[in-house]
C-alpha cells in the first residue's frame, strides 16, 4: 500500500526516445516535422472525403474515420515527449500515465479492428461486386465504425487497471517515451504471471482476431483476382487492395512484435524503434500511402485546389 502511496504521490519519469545529445536536435526536429505533417495530412484526407461526392461511398468512409483515429492517436503520445524534451525533463504523473495509457490502447484497438473491417469491405467489393450496396450499407458501416470503437475500448477498459494496478515497487525510471503497458508490466515487481496471462489473453484477441478477418479476407481476394480473365480487372483490383495491405503489414508487423513475442526477445531499444514505427510514422504513413497510390483521393485533390 506504501509503494502505491508514492507512486502516486511520485508518479514516474519517462526516458524518451533519444537522449539529449549532438544530435537529439535534429531527431526533435524530425519527430516534430512527422506530427505536425502526419496531423495536417490525416486532416486533409477527412476534408477531402468528406467535401467530396465522389468520394462519399463505404470505402472512403472508412477510410475518413481511420484518419481522425490516426490523429488521436498520434496526439496522444508525441506533444507529450517534444514537451519533455524541451523542458528537459520527462516526469509524468501517475494519472496522466493512466490517462495516456487508456487513450492509446483504445486508439490502437480501434484501428486493429477498424483495419480488420476494411479488409472484409475489399472482399465483398471484389469478390461479391453485386451484393456490395446491400451488404456494405451504410448501416452496416455504421455497425463497422462501432464495433471498431467498441473493442478498442474494451481493450482500454480491461487493460488499463490491470496494468496501472500493480506495485510499482522497483524504478519509477520508464525506459521508454510513453506509457506503453508491456513497459509498464516491466516496471511492477512481485508475481506477475496472472497479469502476464490476462494481458496475453487480451492482447491475442485484440491482434489475432482483426488479423484472422484480414487474412481469411485477402485469401479469397487473391483467390478471386487470380480466376479473372481480365488483366484490366486484375489490375484494378491489386490496385485497390495494395494500399490496405501495405498499410495493415506495417501497423500490425511491429505491433504483433510489441505484444506477441515473448519478453527475452525484447530489448529498450527494439521497444522504442517498433514502438516508434507504430505510433509515429504510421499515422504520417496511412494517408501518404492511401493518396498517393489512389487517384480517386488525388483527383479530389486536384478539384479542390482548381476551385480554389
């Protein structure tokens, strides 16, 4: 109760991403360049897809509220650490950890599962084109966006007390740049295997299950596109589905490596790069890759700024 009391009372010190040296200035630059472009170009796709109509269809939808989750997310933990960095120290207290650690899994759980939900939206418009209106209404898009919601906040909800509930009785020094629950569960001493397990438990059905959707999905995709007689058709298809998957490999590839391997595997350093990958350049990377490689986005664009 005493560790408890002044954890509490003492909160903890974050150890940031880089350490100040001759070159931390120009990683605090860079870092501070990817927010601020990530915000203004995740901004930029719900404007677009929003204003207009011809992008008001399922896809773009979903697509508008990835990057308003993408947004959150990403405020979430960077003004935190450039704040730390200039003021020259990381300390946190234990509310606003607590506070940090609940948005950010709930953020993530909701774009696993909202990435999940995509790929069945890329299967039904591939593989059933004729049932599309009816089976990807826009309540069922609706449905998607809550379900999304929902399992993120589950994910907040079980996994946030059991993390910030343990004894912090070792160093209140987290060897990170956010309150990141594996980092967290290092921290806490005594026996931690039923957290361990719970957290496992969790963390399976937050990425195996999007994952499996993601998977059974591309599979009868590939399957599809491959019995198509035209190359056109094909084309088109890959050209659909390649921004999805490029997007889904990079988020859930260094997530599964942050929440599925085993602890020996994990070092402070792997932690903070994969950690990084995630949380800061995958929210800049999502609406790179899907106006980039998208003429409908890049068209809107074009409208926009010749009305402009």
């Amino acid at each position: 109760m005493n560790e408890n009391n002044e954890t509490l009372s003492s909160g903890f010190t974050l150890m940031g991403l880089f350490t100040h040296n001759k070159g931390s200035g120009f990683f605090f630059a860079v870092i501070c360049a990817i927010f601020f472009m990530a915000v203004i170009a995740n901004g930029v796709m719900v404007f677009l897809i929003n204003i207009d109509p011809h992008l008001h269809t399922p896809m773009y939808f979903l697509l508008s509220h990835l990057s308003l989750i993408d947004t959150f997310y990403i405020s979430t933990i960077v003004p935190k650490m450039l704040a730390d960095y200039l003021v020259g120290q990381g300390t946190i207290s234990f509310i606003a950890c607590t506070a940090q650690c609940f948005l950010y899994m709930g953020f993530m759980g909701a774009e696993f599962f909202l990435l999940g939900l995509m790929a069945y939206d890329r299967y039904v418009a591939i593989c059933n084109p004729l049932r599309y209106p009816v089976l990807i209404s826009q309540w069922v898009c609706c449905m998607i966006l809550a379900s999304s919601w929902f399992g993120g906040a589950l994910d907040s909800f079980l996994l946030t007390p059991i993390t910030m509930s343990l004894p912090f009785c070792a160093s209140h020094q987290i060897n990170h740049f956010f309150c990141e629950a594996p980092t967290m569960l290092r921290l806490a001493c005594g026996d931690k295997t039923a957290y361990e397990i719970v957290m496992y438990v969790c963390c399976v059905a937050m990425l195996l299950i999007p994952f499996s959707v993601v998977t059974a999905s591309y599979t009868r995709i590939l399957i599809t596109v491959h019995q198509m007689t035209s190359a056109e058709g094909r084309k088109k298809a890959f050209a659909t589905c390649s921004s999805h998957m490029t997007v889904v490999t990079l988020f859930y590839g260094a997530a599964l490596y942050t929440y599925m391997l085993p602890q020996s595997y994990h070092t402070p350093i792997k932690d903070k790069v994969f950690s990084a990958f995630y949380t800061i350049l995958t929210p800049l990377l999502n609406p790179l890759i899907y106006s980039l490689r998208n003429r409908d986005v890049m068209g809107a664009l074009k409208r926009v700024v010749a009305r402009g």
